[in-house]
C-alpha cells in the first residue's frame, strides 16, 4: 500500500494542504478558497457559472464559497444583465499573489532534494499520466503569473 502512486498522492496531498492553509490563515483564508480566488485573479469579470463550471464545483458549494469571499472583501461582485460579474478588491488581489506564489513555495520546499534532471523526469512521467483533456503537469519551468493567461 504505501508504494503505491494512490498512497502518495494522497500524502503529498495532505501536505500541501496544510501547508497552504497555514499560509492562507494569515489572510483569513482557508483552503476551499485557493482556486476559486486564483480563479477570478486569471480570470477577471467572469461569472459565478464560469468559475463553478471551469472548476467543476458543487454550485451550492461555489455559491457559499463567493458570497463568503465578497462578505470578507476579497471579492467584488457586479451586476451586468442577468449575471453577476466577479472581480478581486484590493484585498483580493493581496491574497492572490499570496495564492499563487504557494504553489511555487511548496515545490521550492517538496522538490529541494531532486536535481533539475530528476524533476523533468518527475514532471514528464506525471503528464504521461494524466488525461489528455485536462493535463495539468505540462510546464514545471513556469514562473509565477499575476496575468490572465
């Protein structure tokens, strides 16, 4: 069992986990925030139902998720039409760099004891892994973005 890519994941999990909650817990975050707030940060003025589908939410999940975000601040919520367009405040924009730049800590932290070879060799056997549709570990040299990409 613990040599398995199931039981790894699931610990590196974790730990990612806690430690961006730890980070986040300074802003006055929690970890169900980090991608709905990365979201609208890459994605400005979308809508409520762009973030829930894009991210595969439960929509009472998102719904209590972004009304909490605009009650705390971090969120702006516009009406235009019939839907609500969402933006990060000032605050926001703090707590996404603080977001965003987590991800880059952790793997400063997690993959220190790799060489540069043995983490492309990580990272290309993680994207032979994945679905085609959604590949996620495609770019492990990406800097730290704060732009819609």
């Amino acid at each position: 069992m613990f040599r398995t890519l199931a039981y790894c994941t699931t610990a590196l999990h974790r730990d990612f986990t806690a430690y961006t909650t730890r980070r986040l817990q300074e802003l006055g975050l929690h970890f169900g925030s980090l991608f709905p707030l990365i979201y609208v940060g890459k994605h400005p003025s979308c809508t409520q139902a762009q973030l829930t589908a894009d991210l595969r939410l439960d929509w009472g999940h998102s719904q209590r998720t972004v009304t909490r975000l605009v009650e705390e601040g971090f969120l702006t919520r516009t009406k235009s039409g019939r839907a609500y367009r969402l933006d990060l405040s000032e605050k926001g924009q703090e707590a996404f760099q603080v977001s965003h730049q987590v991800f880059f800590d952790w793997d400063r932290e997690v993959l220190g004891p790799l060489t540069e070879d043995e983490r492309e060799q990580l990272f290309h056997l993680l994207a032979k892994l994945q679905k085609e549709e959604h590949p996620v570990c495609t770019n492990s040299s990406a800097v730290p973005s704060t732009t819609a990409d």
